[in-house]
C-alpha cells in the first residue's frame, strides 16, 4: 500500500466542465493545501461560465435555469451544479424538487449559504406544472428518473414552456442502452431536435456512451462537444463533470476507514470486506490496544430497505470494529468522513469501473479523503491523477483491500 501524496500548494487544477451546449468554458476546481497527514486534496467548484448556444445573453432579462431532481437524494450532485450557476452574472436558478428531498439530511443549511433570492430560490417539483417561462436550459439531475416525471407541456417540444436546451446527467450510462424505455424514448425526441446534451460524473463513463450512442443507434456525439451548431441526432457529451463544494472538514484524522453508499449489497461488496476483517482479527486486536477507536466506519442511507443492510449481518466478534453512521445530516456525514485515513469503495459490481459513477469517489473528492484505489479504479476515474501527484492510497497487485 503506497501512501497518497499530500498536497504543500494549491497547484493542482481540475477540468470540471460543466454545463452543456449552453457552456463553452470550463468550470475549474483547484485544491487547497492541507498541511496533516494522508491528506491528499480538497476540491471547491467555482470560475465563470458562458453561453454556447446564444450569440449574446437575452436582451433585458438574465439566463433562466432551471435545475430539476425529482429523486430524494443526488444532492452532492445539485450543490455543485448550483453553486456553478447561482454565482455567476446574469443569471435566475430555479430548483425544482420534491419538499420531501428538500427536507432530507439536514441540506437546507447548504442551500442557504448558495445565493441570495434575487436570483436563486428552491420550489416544489409540481409547480412544473404551472411554470411561467420558457427555461433557457433545463437541467435533469437525474436524468433517467427525472424525464418520466415532468409534465407534459415540459417534455412536448412544441410547447411554449418546453425549454430550450437540456443537459442530462447520466449516472449509470448502460440503462439507456434499451431503446423502449420511457425516459430514452422521451430523451430520444431531443436528440433528433438537437436540443439535448449529456454529462456525467466520471471520465470512464464518458469513454463507454462515445463507444455505445452510436452502436445503441442514440447518437453520434460531437467530436466538438462545445461547438455551437449541430446535425440532427448529435449530441454534446459534455467533459466529465466531478461534483464538488465547500463544506465543513474535520481537522483531526482519526483511526478508521470510511465506506460509504446506499446499504445494499449490489453496490458495495459488505460480505467481502467483513470476511477479511474476520480472517485479520488478530492484527485487528493488536491495533486497538495501541490506538483506540480503530474500525471501519460505513457511512449510508437505508431509506430503500430500512434495517434490511449489512448492519444485521455483524458477527459479534467483529462488533467492536464496525461502525455504523446511517441517515446521518449532509453537514455531519461530511465532516466525520473527512477525519477517516481513507475510504473504501468496495464495489459490489464492475458496472462501477465500466459504466456507471461511484459515489464514494465523489465523496472522497468532496471531503479530501483519499480513496483506496486499485490501478484500474484509477484509470477509470482519471481525475484523481492530478498534476501535484496522486490524490489516492495505492492498492498494489496482489493487495487486498
């Protein structure tokens, strides 16, 4: 295991391009030093956007954007979407999510510190329904869930209060690959209009929909995903979009390895990494009686199937190393991670190397804990090569986790 590099400066920048056809520049995150052990990085969005598809902005009004999740969580997701918008010039966010995702985790206190109500304020899902403007970019969080729900004068492209531009967010890129789903048939109308464009939260998602839009007769994306004009049944497949914000840290690391994700046993590999903890028990024991505290530390929402996770699954001998922190607020599920040595992804499934965006990267990102990282986890999510140096715990052949 090689240890992650600290960074001494704030040298290392990363491309975040954000936004869609409407967006011809990049949106940057730079890290800022942390001067305390195996501490590689931490990430804040900011930088200035521009319009694409305009010549100029609208004369005598600002760009209306209107930001829609409709599915209670990917909120590490909206902040970072809303922070890049709601700070620059010209510009009225919307938010359009159910009161019940608004409510959850403790995030209100995020959305508060983002802008001001003069050009940014948060509403319910269904006043979509009585919108009373034609948004200059929709922006679909969750792209796949979002686009079945929105009401029909949204998604009929004919109508007035359809928007002009869409920026879909695809997290798991294979699910799109049937043609008579809902959401692709609805999502296909926009492509044939050329009024659509697609990001997602990892370059190797990115490298699997330019090898299947065309293979899943989809779309061809632009070789140019910020030229201002294009065919029908093109698409900007905008750079990979790393979602990262400010937000309270922990200066003190303590003793544990963090794993983090939705409690279920298709996404993490639980009975995997509770057999090794059972086969190292020993050394587990030695440890506790120099630092106290020592454990792994699972981070996670059961909000799909409440008690129904690996929390039910502790041998009783291992009780004392693991450690559960469930439905925990935003702000405090954050500032505990960030005091682990490191997180563990653990994935349960190679979709998460192939196709689809892991959490627990993003949050290592967020939260400036380095992930424990195998070569090909690296070479998936590329981000974390940086130009300061590696931003991980290496994994080495023949390692376990």
């Amino acid at each position: 295991m090689l240890p992650a590099n600290t960074l001494s400066t704030a040298s290392k920048v990363i491309g975040l391009a954000l936004c869609v056809a409407l967006l011809s520049n990049f949106l940057f995150g730079e890290s800022l030093a942390k001067s305390r052990p195996a501490r590689a990085w931490r990430l804040f969005s900011g930088g200035e956007l521009q319009t694409a598809f305009m010549e100029e902005e609208p004369v005598g009004r600002h760009l209306r954007i209107a930001i829609i999740n409709h599915v209670t969580h990917h909120y590490e997701v909206v902040l970072p979407l809303l922070h890049a918008f709601v700070n620059q010039p010209n510009t009225t966010v919307e938010l359009f999510a159910t009161q019940k995702g608004l409510s959850n985790f403790g995030i209100k206190p995020l959305f508060d510190a983002l802008g001001n109500d003069t050009n940014f304020r948060t509403r319910s899902f269904s006043d979509l329904d009585r919108l009373e403007y034609t948004p200059d970019l929709a922006v679909l969080v969750t792209c796949s869930r979002d686009i079945n729900d929105l009401p029909k004068q949204f998604t009929t492209l004919s109508s007035r209060k359809s928007p002009k531009e869409v920026l879909c967010m695809m997290h798991d890129s294979g699910e799109w690959s049937i043609p008579k789903t809902g959401y692709r048939k609805l999502v296909q109308k926009w492509i044939e209009a050329s009024r659509i464009n697609i990001i997602t939260l990892s370059p190797h998602v990115n490298d699997y929909l330019t090898e299947y839009l065309p293979k899943w007769n989809m779309s061809l994306p632009l070789a140019d995903p910020f030229a201002k004009t294009y065919a029908a049944n093109q698409t900007r497949l905008l750079p990979a979009f790393p979602p990262v914000f400010d937000t309270t840290l922990s200066t003190h690391i303590q003793p544990f390895i963090a794993m983090q994700g939705y409690l279920e046993s298709n996404r993490r590999n639980y009975t995997h990494i509770l057999t090794a903890l059972q086969q190292n028990l020993p050394l587990l024991q030695s440890f506790q009686q120099k630092y106290s505290n020592v454990s792994i530390s699972i981070f996670g929402s059961d909000n799909n199937h409440p008690g129904r996770g690996p929390q039910s699954s502790i041998p009783k001998d291992l009780k004392p190393f693991v450690k559960f922190h469930i439905n925990l607020p935003y702000p405090e599920y954050y500032a505990l991670m960030s005091s682990a040595i490191g997180i563990l992804p653990a994935f349960a499934a190679p979709e998460y190397l192939q196709s689809r965006a892991s959490s627990s990267i993003g949050a290592a990102v967020i939260v400036g804990t380095p992930p424990i990282a195998t070569k090909e986890i690296v070479g998936a999510y590329r981000y974390l090569d940086g130009e300061s140096g590696e931003a991980y715990w290496t994994q080495e052949e023949g390692e376990s986790e």
